[in-house]
C-alpha cells in the first residue's frame, strides 16, 4: 500500500508541473490579448486591472491546483489502478491490504448512490453554503476559489467559452457591419490584425463565408445560413479547433468522482487507525466503512434539513439562519418574489422590525440587510432576480456587500430587474473597475443582456 501511495503522490506532482505551464502559457496569451484590445473601445474581462497578475507565478501555481486536484487526482488513481492490475503483489502485500480496499471502494459507492438517490445538482450550494460560507476558514477557501478558478478556466475553455475572443472579419464581405454585431453577442471582437484572430472570416468565389484559424479552413457556411443560426455554426467551429476537451473532461470527472474519492479513502484511513487502538485489523477496517456509511447519512441529513412548516413566512421569520436561508431557496426554486413576505425585508434577521415610517427606503435596505449571513443574503439576492420594481433598492444594497458570491447574484437580480440607464452604467463601471474576475464576467453578462 505504501508503495502505491507513492506512485499516486509522484504521479500527482508530475501532473501538477504540467498544469502549472498550461496555465502560466495561458495567461501570458491572455495579456497579449488585454494588451491588445486595450486599445479599442470594447469592454474586457479581465480588464486592466487583471493584467499584472497574469505575469506573476503565485497566480498560475494557485490555479493550476485546481487542475491537479481534479484532472490530475482522476489520471493518477488510474495510473495506481494500471498498477494494481498488472504488479498486483507489489500492492496488495497481504489479503489485509486487499480487504482494506475493498471495504473503502464499497463504502464509498454504497455513500455515493445515498447521495445520488437523494439529492440534485443544488447539493454543491448547499454544501458550499453550509461548509464554506458559514465559517471564517470556509469563507477564506470560497474566497480563493472564486479569485483564481478563472485562470484555470480560462486555460481548460473551449474557443467558444472564452471570455474575450479576437476575430478578424474580411472587408470585402458586404454584410460585414451586421456579421460583426452577432459575433460580438458571443463575445468575438473584431480587430484588423489577423495574426492575433483565433476566428478568421473571409469569402470566397462562391459566395461562401470560411471560419479559419491560422490560415486553415475550419468550415464553410453561407452568409444566409450564418446570419440565421449564427451560434449553431460558431460552436461546431469550436468544437473543431477545440484542443482542451480530454483536459477538461478530466477535470469534470476529478471533481465528481476521483477526488471524493481521495478524500473518502484519507477519511477512511483515519477511522482505520483509530478504531485499531481498540480492536484488531480485520474489525478495524469493517467498522470504518460503517463509519463513513453512517457519516454520510448525517451529512446529508445536515444538507438537506427537515421543514418544520410549509408557511414561508413563518419560516422567514425563524431565528436559525440555515432555517431562513432555507426558506428563501424554496421560494426561489417556485418563482416566488419578495412581494409576498415584506415584513422581512423590512427588518434585520435578529427579528426586529424596523418601525421609523420616515426612514428612506434605501436605509431600510441598508438596516434589513446588514446583519444577514453570506448564505442568506445570497439566496435573497437570487429571490430578488423575480422581477419586481420595489427590489432594486436591496439589489443595490447586495451589490455593494462585501461577499462576492453577494456581488455576483445581485449583478444578476439587476440585469432581470430591467436595463435603465442608471443599471446599465453601473454594469459597466463594475467591468472597468472591479479587481475580481468573477465579478467582471457577472457585469458583461449583465451589461451585454441590456443591450
């Protein structure tokens, strides 16, 4: 066993070097990217702002830890796998090693199919709401995560879900004003140096208009076609020239499967020895997977909270936080709007209502708000997305809040609020001004669904 340890752990730091470079290689394009455009008037995510960092090694090593400990997590336990198979007695030393894997696999898919026949795809915000966003480390791991995943993604991304795209449109195409206003809805900028294009748009004799890349033709497509299902055509480009797709697949099935599974197994080993103080090996290894069984059933039950009372108001007004915040995801997974309940609005989450009838309404949001958990203010923000006139008040509240995941909600709760003109100014000042990746993306979504 110690042996396979070891060739999951040097097999995990080879990959981690790789990751490292496709990363660093990555942002060093992207600032010739943002160096470039920043000579145009389009907005940039990243903006100016961003730039600096993508030099820098501290950045592209902490991304690149979220490629390692997923892709790279998922290839090694295959690499052990491969080795388990064929030098079998080099890993199973004794029937006692074989039994210890055996139990831990079988615990962790019996743990797996609870989960799976249990929950849905909001377990991650449950968990992140309940394990990262309620705690002061919790908070810090969420915050590192939203700061650097946007590197990794940006280096994993198929040519399409890049955020800032560079084409290059041929003038000699009589649609070419109209041609460059639908490329520029999924993101790709127009400029006049081709070399710096991943998108090359020319016409040929026959009236066709050629996607190349590199002076290599991709696809042929007729104007007429491309101008009536533009995004139909530009994602079988990128499927074509798409050179990520086995990295991000790997990443995808790290985050799934792979790495609960390390972490079940670390678990598992940990229950291990301590229950050997008290019993022998055999028993030892029996009891741990009923463990890790029985820990995964109460955290589920932790995840997934019983509701006491179906009235959301009566809910809302509960004094545990997980109990308010749980009322607001419901009402939000019905379509509901704050409409319904504005007495919580209208007073801060220690139950007080707020009675100064001469407060402005912007004060009341400030004094509702302020004292509300990360979790809580997030799901008011994305209850708050309902369109209602009366909300737009405490979605500016929310997007001046602190937490990013905040932020980034209330973007969003304003951009499905209705476009002014006071909105979509903000959105844009956010896109040139914020120091958070994330938060840019949020505002040129927003900026870009107001126009």
């Amino acid at each position: 066993m110690k042996r396979i340890i070891a060739v999951f752990l040097t097999s995990l730091g080879v990959f981690e070097i790789f990751s490292f470079m496709v990363i660093y290689f990555s942002n060093k394009d992207l600032a010739e990217t943002i160096t470039l455009l920043s000579q145009t008037s389009h907005l940039m995510v990243p903006n100016i702002h961003v730039l600096p960092s993508l030099g820098k090694i501290l950045p592209a090593f902490c991304a690149s830890l979220f490629i390692t400990f997923t892709a790279g997590v998922a290839l090694s336990l295959i690499i052990c796998l491969v080795a388990m198979i064929l030098v079998r007695s080099l890993v199973f030393e004794s029937s006692l090693s074989s039994l210890f894997f055996l139990v831990c696999l079988a615990g962790f898919i019996l743990s797996g199919l609870i989960f799976f026949a249990n929950t849905d795809a909001s377990v991650f915000l449950r968990a992140r709401d309940t394990f990262l966003l309620s705690s002061k480390p919790g908070t810090i791991l969420n915050d590192f995560y939203y700061r650097y995943t946007p590197y990794a993604a940006r280096a994993i991304n198929s040519p399409l879900q890049q955020q800032m795209k560079i084409c290059r449109i041929d003038s000699e195409i009589s649609h070419g004003s109209a041609l460059n206003t639908l490329l520029l809805k999924s993101g790709w900028i127009n400029i006049p140096n081709q070399s710096a294009a991943t998108l090359i748009i020319e016409k040929d004799s026959e009236g066709l208009v050629l996607l190349k890349q590199a002076g290599k033709t991709i696809l042929s497509v007729s104007m007429d076609d491309f101008e009536d299902d533009p995004v139909r055509y530009l994602k079988e480009f990128s499927q074509k020239t798409d050179t990520r797709f086995l990295l991000r697949s790997g990443c995808s099935v790290g985050l799934l499967v792979a790495t609960p599974f390390v972490c079940f197994m670390i678990l598992f080993s940990a229950m291990f020895f301590l229950y050997t103080r008290w019993t022998g090996h055999k028993p030892a290894i029996y009891l741990s997977g009923i463990s890790m069984v029985a820990l995964a059933l109460i955290a589920l039950s932790y995840l997934n909270p019983p509701v006491v009372s179906t009235d959301i108001s009566t809910l809302l007004d509960a004094k545990n936080t997980q109990v308010r915040t749980e009322a607001l995801r419901i009402l939000y997974q019905k379509g509901g709007n704050m409409r319904q309940i504005p007495a919580y609005l209208n007073r801060p989450s220690n139950g007080k209502l707020i009675a100064e009838k001469s407060i402005a309404e912007k004060s009341i949001a400030e004094k509702s708000i302020a004292e509300k958990s990360i979790a809580e203010k997030y799901w008011l923000a994305m209850v708050l997305s309902n369109p209602y006139p009366k909300n737009i008040p405490y979605i500016k509240e929310l997007i001046k809040d602190d937490a990013l995941n905040v932020r980034c909600a209330a973007i969003k709760a304003l951009s499905r609020s209705g476009c002014s003109l006071e909105s979509i100014k903000l959105f844009k000042e956010i896109v040139e001004t914020s120091p958070h990746w994330y938060e840019q993306y949020y505002a040129l979504n927003a900026f870009r669904s107001c126009q």
